[in-house]
C-alpha cells in the first residue's frame, strides 16, 4: 500500500511535500518492518511508532524533534486516509495520534545583532550568503537557498522572490524585495571574491566574464549562494547551529534573522 500511495499522490504534490512522504513512508516501513497487512494495524501500534520517531526515527537512529514528530504522525494520517478511500481499511488507525506542535510565543523573538552574526559568518563563512540574505532583506531560508542571480537586480536595487515550482502558498510569494545599501554593498564584494575564487580553480570558466549583468546565461540559473549546486541544502542549519556554539554566540536560526530584519525596518 505504501508504494501503491506513492504513485497515486505523485503527479499531485509538489516535490519538498513529496519528500516528505517519502520520508515518512521509509519510517513506517523501517518500523513494521514485519511488513503486515494494512488491516492488522491498530491503535496501540500507532502509537508505539510515534513514540519510536521521538526516541530514534532519525538518521542513524537519532531522535527527532516534537515538531518533526509531529508533522510525519499528519502525514502517516493522510496515508491511511487514502487507504480507506480505496476501500482497504474502515478505520484510520493513525486518527488519534497528536499532530499539532508546541505553540511558541509569538512575541517571542531572538533579536540578532550584528557583532553576533559578524562572529558566526567567521566560523562558518559557508553559509554567509544564506546569513546575509536572511538579515539583510529578510528573505525566509528556504527563499534565501534558491534565489537566483537572474533575479537580482543590483543597479534598481532590488531582488524578485518567485515561489518555487510557481505555486504561491502561505509560505511562499512571489514579491519585490530592496535591496538595501548593506545588502548591495556585500553583495559587490561577495561577487569579486567569488570571480577570483573560479578564476584560481580555472581561469577559462565563463562564469568570470559576466560581472555586469546577472540576467544572462551561464550566471543567470545559478543560486547565489551556490549551496544547492553543490548539494549540501541539508546541512546549513546544522553548520549553523555548530558555529553559534564555537562562536559563543547565544544560538539564533535563520527565521530569527528575518524576523531581526523585520524589526529593524518597523524602526527605521
């Protein structure tokens, strides 16, 4: 059943939904790993699989947070709904198991500074575009991994954020972003260290020869931050983490630093 849902719910979510499922998918599978049949599931083992994700569902056997607990319990939902649509169970087995989140205080908010972000871009100069974007024109993380520089406009001082697969949803629209002298000053120095970077590996690359307009090709389909490229989009919020510990920096996340920017705009 679980690789039948797979190919039913293919063609109708989007691919970050899709892994997801997927994920949760290779969690029930690692769990029933007796491979019984959907009817023989019942209540007491759903939740004896919640409690596993919390102890060791992760990788290599690491626990996961409640609120990733929480999301992959919704979706494990969502599959036996399906299956009871097509007739293979009577009850959702899953139905009671808690899927909402820890509510965290909305006024809450873990306001950066910027000596705080200078000491955690030294330790970790990898994700200094994510950390720049994020805290200088307030992009959410996921926005900041997948800008482009087709969609920089550094001389009109602006930056376009287009949702991913063209699909505006709550956490994603499309807007017009400015791009501020901070922003703008940075960024012309993060191109020149980039330009010289690719020119010591190879200094035929055609990428060096187009400084002056980001909106043609070869630089125009390339992340600014480049991270997505060399496919380590899993990690910045581990290395994040790891250098605000080094740093001796009170630990922030990415979302923390678009919400300092937000601030700082309702102030100025």
């Amino acid at each position: 059943w679980l690789d039948r849902y797979l190919k039913i719910r293919e063609s109708d979510l989007r691919r970050a939904t899709m892994d997801i499922h997927k994920q949760c998918v290779r969690q029930l599978k690692e769990f029933f790993s007796h491979d019984p049949r959907i009817e023989q599931i019942q209540r007491p083992a759903a939740t004896d699989w919640r409690l596993w994700l919390a102890e060791k569902g992760g990788a290599n056997g690491k626990p996961l947070g409640e609120a990733t607990v929480c999301r992959q319990a919704k979706t494990a939902k969502v599959i036996m709904r399906y299956a009871m649509t097509e007739g293979l169970i009577g009850v959702n087995p899953f139905e009671h198991l808690k899927v909402t989140p820890p509510v965290k205080d909305q006024f809450s908010r873990r306001f950066v500074k910027r000596e705080e972000l200078a000491k955690v871009i030294l330790r970790q100069p990898e994700i200094e575009p994510l950390l720049m974007l994020c805290y200088c024109a307030g992009l959410r993380f996921s926005e900041a991994l997948h800008l482009r520089y087709g969609d920089v406009y550094p001389r009109k001082r602006k930056l376009i954020v287009r949702p991913r697969e063209g699909v505006e949803t709550s956490k994603q629209r499309g807007r017009e972003v400015l791009v501020t002298q901070e922003l703008f000053d940075w960024g012309d120095e993060w191109d020149r260290r980039r330009e010289q970077l690719i020119k010591a590996l190879d200094p035929t690359n055609p990428y060096v020869a187009v400084v002056e307009n980001f909106q043609e090709e070869p630089i125009a389909s390339l992340t600014v931050c480049g991270i997505i490229e060399s496919g380590r989009q899993n990690l910045p919020q581990r290395l994040l983490r790891k250098a605000c510990e080094v740093a001796n920096v009170e630990p922030f996340t990415f979302n923390d630093l678009r919400r300092t920017r937000d601030t700082i705009w309702h102030q100025e």
